[in-house]
C-alpha cells in the first residue's frame, strides 16, 4: 500500500510585496515627523513669546528693586536689546552716574529653530530697524524704545539724557519671531505709554488691532 503526503509550503513574502510595505511604512513615517515638526515649531514660538514677556516684567522688577550692578552701583536705567535675524536678545544696564554700560549682563536665547525676522517701531511714523531698544527708566520701570543702526551706536548718549528720552516715551515696539522650518511667524508687541505687552499669532503690521484673533495683552 502506497502512502501519500501531503506537503504544506511556507510561502513568504515576493520582493515586490515587500517593497510596497517597506514604501507605505516610509510614507507613513514622512507624515508624523512633518506633523511632529509643525507641532513643536508653533510650541517654540509660543515658548518665544512667553519668555520674552517674562524677561520683560523681570527688567522691570530689577529697576523696582533698585538692584544693584556687579560693580556695586545702582543702574540708572537697564536696557534690552533685539537684532533681526538673531536667535537671541541682550539685559543690559548703565550706571546711576552714567559712566558704565554694561551691555550684557544676561543673554537670554531663543528656542530652536526660533530667531527675530523683523521688528517694528510704531510712533510719529514706522520705521523698520534690524536693531531696537527697550529702556527702563529707575525708579518706576516706565519703558521707552529706541532704534540704532549700528546697535549700541549712541545709546549710552540718549538714555542718560532726559530731553532725548521723552521723545522715545510713546511708542511701539514689533518684534516678530520665526520657524526657520516652517517659516510661521508670531510677534510681541510693546506699547510703551500704556505699559502693555501684547501676543500675536499671526503678526499683523496695524497698530490698532486690539480685536485681533489669537492676540492676548498683558
């Protein structure tokens, strides 16, 4: 008697098979990483903003504070400073007797992939600057904004002197932050008579947006 089996072949996957996986697995993988980017681009950019307000109301609490300078004296006024196209801003000082200009007592950086694209100064008339000032005055803190080119050229001169400080009291300041990635953008905006800090999501070039969507004042 002839006994017959049967043979069960382990068919595996034809090249062509696994190419097709291999390809949608890659696409798949494109797309959360594209998503991922966008995602932690826009969460840098609010990180950005938030810290930059929060430096802001930190300057002010160093003039209310009378804190001193590493050379023991009192500052006259404290200055922060933003340059377009940098991926970080400078606290400075100058010194009660207006002899000392410390210009870089802290550095505060931006995120990744976060830098300055553009900055505004709105007042009689709007100038764009790749170099801004934002001045606090001792003892309240009131803040005034200047525009230099190049920076540092002449600021030590205007802000020891009070006829020349006046001049800067009612404006805005614009600083626009970048995704270098995704090219989005977010701005803060200063108004300095008022004493106001402002977020925007997307920037808008009017001053007199108060409405605008996403925009939060503090």
């Amino acid at each position: 008697m002839k006994l017959q089996t049967k043979t069960h072949l382990n068919r595996g996957f034809t090249i062509t098979e696994l190419l097709v996986v291999i390809s949608i697995m890659g696409i798949i993988s494109t797309l959360v990483i594209v998503g991922f980017n966008r995602t932690q681009g826009r969460r840098n950019l609010q990180i950005a903003q938030n810290e930059l307000v929060t430096n802001i109301r930190k300057v002010q609490g160093y003039v209310l504070s009378s804190r001193s300078l590493p050379n023991g004296d009192k500052a006259k006024v404290y200055l922060m400073r933003f340059e377009s196209g940098s991926n970080s801003y400078t606290i400075g000082a100058v010194s009660e007797n207006g002899n000392e200009f410390f210009s870089d007592l802290e550095t505060a950086t931006l995120p990744n992939r976060i830098n300055f694209s553009r900055m505004r100064v709105v007042g009689d008339s709007t100038v764009a600057s790749d170099c801004a000032y934002l001045i606090f005055t001792t003892p309240y803190g009131k803040m005034y904004v200047d525009y230099t080119a190049p920076c540092d050229a002449g600021i030590v001169d205007i802000v020891i002197d009070p006829a020349q400080l006046i001049t800067r009291s009612d404006r805005q300041l614009d600083l626009v932050f970048e995704e270098s990635q995704n090219q989005t953008e977010r701005a803060v905006k200063i108004q300095t008579l008022s004493n106001t800090i402002r977020e925007e999501a997307p920037y808008q070039t009017n001053s007199g947006d108060e409405g605008t969507k996403d925009g939060e004042s503090r």
